[in-house]
C-alpha cells in the first residue's frame, strides 16, 4: 500500500506592516445641514476606542447610528458628528485599508473583580491598566454594568516586535525545515503515547512534535487519477510566533483531523498526498507561498482562514483550475465570479429562505407568535427571517400574532386554554381542549435585550409553549432562556456524540499524544469532515465532481452545496436542533 506524504512548505518572513498611506483628512458627508465623517470600523475596536478617537460618547455614536444598538461590528461604516473637538482631525491607515493592530493582545488573567456600585467601566479599566474594549471583549454582559457583576479581568500580552525575536523566529523556523527533512529520510512516525502536556502551556506543539504533526512517512506518488488526489491546506498555523494564541492552536487542531481524516481514505484504497504551507496572516506572507511550483499540482486547496489573503488564493486557484474551500469566513465576495470556490459556512441571511420553508412545514396546528419591540428607535435585526417566515406561515392556514414586550407572558398564557364551542358536556358546562401548542419567536440576537425578555419568559406559565431561537443565542449563556424548549438552527453539530466522533477522538488521542482540545464546534472535527467529503466526492466524479456534490452529514458538517449563479458553490447544508434546560432533547 502507497504511504502518505506531508510535506510543510514553511515561510520565513519577517511580520511587515503595510505601507502608511499620507496624512489626509477622514471622508466626509452632509445630511440636513449636518456635517459627519463616515468611519469604517477596524479589528478591535469598539465604542470606547471610537469614542475616544473622536471625542464623543457611546450614546451619541448609536444615536447617529441606530444599528450599533446591537453592536459594533468589523467593516462597518459609521456617521460621526464633526465638533469643534474632532474637525481638525485626520488618518494615517495601511494599504489596505484597515489600522494597525495594537502593540499588545489580551488574555484572560484568572483574576476576578467585584463591581461595586456608582463603578464604571472606564474606572475599573485604568485600575487593571487594560481598555474599556479589553474588558468587554472578556465581558460581553458589562455593556449593561450592574454593582455586584463579577468580571474576569484581561491581562495585556505585548507583541514583541525586537530584532533579537524576529531572530529567535528564524532560528525556530530553521529548526522545524530540518525536523520535517530528518523525518523525510527517517520516515519517522509519530509516537504513540497517552501522555498529556501541561494543559497551561501557550504551545500546541513543540520541537518534539513539529515532525509529528506536519510529516508521516511517505514514498512520493506520482501517479493521478480518481483514486489519486494531492491537497494543499494553507493555513496561518505561524509556528514561528513565540507568543500563541487560540486561532493559531484551533488550525492545528483543523490540520490534524485532515490527517486523521487521509489515513482512513488511504486504508480504503486512495493515494493522498497533503501539503500544508503556513501562510501567516498577510498578503505578503502568502505571495511567497503562491510562488512555489509545487502548489500548481494541487487538486484541491484548503484555505485560507482569513479573508483579507482569499482574494489573491481564489485568483490563483482560478488561474490554474484548482477547487479551492474556504472552510472559515462566510464572507467570499469572489465567489460570485470563481466557479472554483467552494464556501463551506453559508451567511445566515442565506439559510433564512430554507429555515423559514422547514419549519413552516414543521408548525402544522400551533399558534406563532412574534414579540415586537416597546422602545420607540429599537428595531430586532432578525426582521428578514420573520419577513420571508410569514407568508409560508399563512400560506399553511397557521395562526400568526405579533405581541408586545412587556405583555409577553399574559398574551402567551391568555392561549392556555380555549373553550370548544361545538358542544357541552353531561353536566352542560362547556368542555375546554388541551391547551393550544405556541411557538414563541423573539425576531432578535441582541444580547441586553435578551437579557431583559428571558424575565418575562420564566413567568409564562402554558406548558405547550416551545421558543424558537437563533444561533447566537448558544453563545451568550443565558439560561433562562431555556427554561421553555427551544428550537434552533445551525450551520455545524452541537454536541455530535456518535460512534464516528468517539472513534476520532480516540484516534487524535492516540496519534497526537494528547486529547483534541474540546470546542464549539470542534476545529478537529470539522477538518476530518471537510477532507472525508471533499476526497470522496473526488474519489467519485474526479476533475468533474461538482457536478455531482452530494447532500451529505458528517460528524460536525452538513453538506448540501448551492451554486451562485455561474460563479461557486455556498454550503446550506443546516442542523435543526430542540434544547431543554439540560442539553439537546432532538437533533435533525
């Protein structure tokens, strides 16, 4: 049987900042009269740093923007009032339009603080020496601080930009080529123990296991068929950064259950060659990848995680007829024209139409009501979802209702019972019928807010009433919440407990030499399934696959593949899920 080989083209580049473009003054726009400055937010900044830059308050950047009420969010341009304190302003930004990151990055401390009344966020921010934005980035719930709160405290870790580290990197990096070459010659293999490392470690891998991880034995494969298929996986696994952080540890993981995922493809008779190029995080750092000759053999490219490096890897896959998966962003804006891109997480907005068409096909016999806001400005931003819902509601003969806030829970018990007027019992009272199935939407992922309504829900007290509830929801924790059955929709599996994922963790366990790091969804999960789907439906139709992609479930994934016009293909596959107070109670 042909072995395996995976090679790691690995980049020694210094990290570079771009080009600072001249001085200029911020864009600006006129409305009734009013002068404002139109500002695109950048990576990790929030209110307090915009509020700063341009000397005005939190409050009157939603006021003039009505949509952050929810949120700031990356990209996102905003009208800031031009003042007397902010008119003489102007920007210095990189090429490509975007700041430059911070000198330092944030970690949790371990420590906890106590917030005791008339406290501030600015307050305790100057005490620990951390932003306004550090805390809430730990904290997202201090956006409405209250005395008593406990916050998990951030610490500062400094990016050290001195000749002495980037001489370190080079030296590391120089140390990892020449464990990948020893392991060519050797064909060394990765040791099989159970021992888990220090779990307080900020490194994944070490010296030791770099071979490990990135090289197993191989004989070169020269020939190409249907049952031979050679993989490039770019990823920004940047082992030459001295300080790690999660992302960086989650591509790994990625990487390694593509590993897992190869070597049950190779005992079912495919010969499967996988190079994995680290990549960084840069436009620069990526383009000496680009040039390598060997990346035109590639079949398949999995990559890039960052949206910023997707349109030089989507030009080039284009260029040379490579598929080309996008496994982390759902924002691929060269997928419209590129029929060589396949996008594995779909916008929400895009699973909307097909959520809506299930589940108005699942409410047969219920009553949906849909909260409406109280507060005059505040509109829910799940709005689209409740728009396309109605009509195939209607169209069904199922009753719809809006609601208010605060009347939420008298409106919902008031369905409790409905008395049958169609006939009496023998002692001539009117009989009453089971009380009436509700399905509660909340059209809203907007976590204060949520916060408020999780109140009214604990005081429903009809029985038949299920919540229906969008993704974001999982991540804020909140539960009361769940204190009703909640309906959802996601783009991966939960909590995927099957013989399959049992299998692959003991498999990981076993090949890496310690447990896969456990999260939601699983990094490791989610690469195993990426490359068992993406090597079958090769192994299938070859050169021609995509047209033959098959709806398929994996462990983590869903696939069910949707072109773009006549450009790529946008991943809709979708779980449904019903979660009570102690987990999932069905999964679909």
């Amino acid at each position: 049987m042909k072995k395996l080989i995976f090679a790691i083209a690995s980049v020694c580049l210094l990290l570079a900042s771009g080009t600072p473009a001249l001085a200029e003054s911020y864009p600006k726009t006129t409305e009734n009269g009013k002068e404002y400055y139109l500002y695109k937010v950048h990576k990790s900044e929030g209110f307090y740093s915009i509020g700063k830059r341009f000397k005005i308050s939190r409050e009157e950047i939603v006021r003039y923007n009505p949509e952050t009420a929810e949120g700031i969010k990356l990209g996102q341009v905003l009208k800031i009032p031009v003042n007397n304190d902010n008119k003489s302003l102007t920007f210095q930004e990189a090429e490509d339009g975007y700041s430059q990151l911070p000198d330092y990055e944030i970690e949790d401390s371990g420590k906890t603080h106590r917030v005791k009344a008339k406290e501030t966020l600015y307050g305790i921010s100057n005490r620990y020496d951390v932003s306004v934005d550090d805390i809430l980035a730990l904290n997202p719930q201090a956006v409405k601080l209250e005395a008593g709160m406990v916050l998990r405290v951030p610490r500062k870790i400094n990016r050290d930009r001195t000749e002495t580290a980037l001489e370190s990197r080079r030296l590391q990096n120089e140390q990892e080529k020449a464990a990948v070459e020893f392991a060519r010659q050797t064909e060394a293999t990765v040791p099989d123990t159970t021992g888990v490392p220090d779990p307080q470690s900020p490194f994944l891998v070490d010296e030791t296991d770099i071979a490990g991880v990135f090289t197993e034995a191989a004989d070169e494969i020269g020939k190409h068929g249907l049952n031979s298929l050679r993989v490039a996986i770019m990823m920004p696994f940047s082992l030459d950064s001295l300080n790690r952080d999660n992302n960086m540890n989650h591509f790994v993981d990625f990487y390694r259950g593509c590993l897992i995922a190869a070597d049950s493809l190779v005992n079912n008779g495919m010969d499967i060659t996988i190079d994995a190029y680290d990549i960084g995080k840069t436009a620069m750092e990526l383009s000496t990848v680009l040039a390598n000759p060997d990346l035109k053999k590639s079949d398949i490219i999995i990559g890039p995680a960052y949206s910023s490096q997707i349109y030089y890897v989507a030009d080039y896959a284009k260029t040379h007829g490579i598929r080309l998966v996008v496994p982390f962003t759902n924002n691929v804006k060269e997928i419209n024209d590129n029929k060589y891109i396949f996008q594995i997480l779909c916008p929400q907005k895009q699973l909307f139409d097909k959520v809506s068409d299930y589940y108005a096909g699942q409410w047969s016999g219920k009553t949906v009501m849909i909260v409406k806001p109280d507060t005059i400005g505040i509109t829910y931003n799940k709005r689209d979802f409740t728009d396309l819902l109605i009509p195939k509601l209607q169209s069904r003969g199922i009753p719809v209702t809006y609601i208010p806030e605060t009347g939420l829970p008298d409106c919902v018990d008031s369905l409790a019972a409905v008395i049958d007027t169609a006939g009496t019992s023998s002692a001539g009272i009117y009989a009453r019928q089971p009380q009436k199935e509700i399905v509660l939407i909340i059209p809203t992922s907007n976590r204060p807010k949520l916060m408020e309504l999780s109140e009214h829900l604990t005081r429903i007290n009809n029985k038949g009433v299920t919540v229906f509830a969008f993704p974001e929801w999982d991540g804020y924790q909140l539960k009361e919440l769940y204190v009703k059955p909640v309906q959802t929709f996601n783009s991966y599996k939960p909590d995927p407990i099957n013989e399959e994922t049992v299998n692959f963790f003991a498999i990981y366990n076993k090949k890496f030499g310690k447990p896969v790091k456990q999260t939601r969804p699983s990094f490791a999960l989610i690469g195993y399934d990426i490359m068992m789907y993406f090597s079958e439906q090769w192994q299938q139709n070859g050169k021609g696959m995509e047209q033959g992609l098959e709806a398929e479930t994996k462990t983590q994934l869903s696939f069910d593949f949707e072109r773009q016009g006549n450009g790529g293909y946008i991943n809709k596959g979708v779980f449904h899920d019903l979660f009570g107070m102690d987990g999932i109670i069905q999964s679909n």
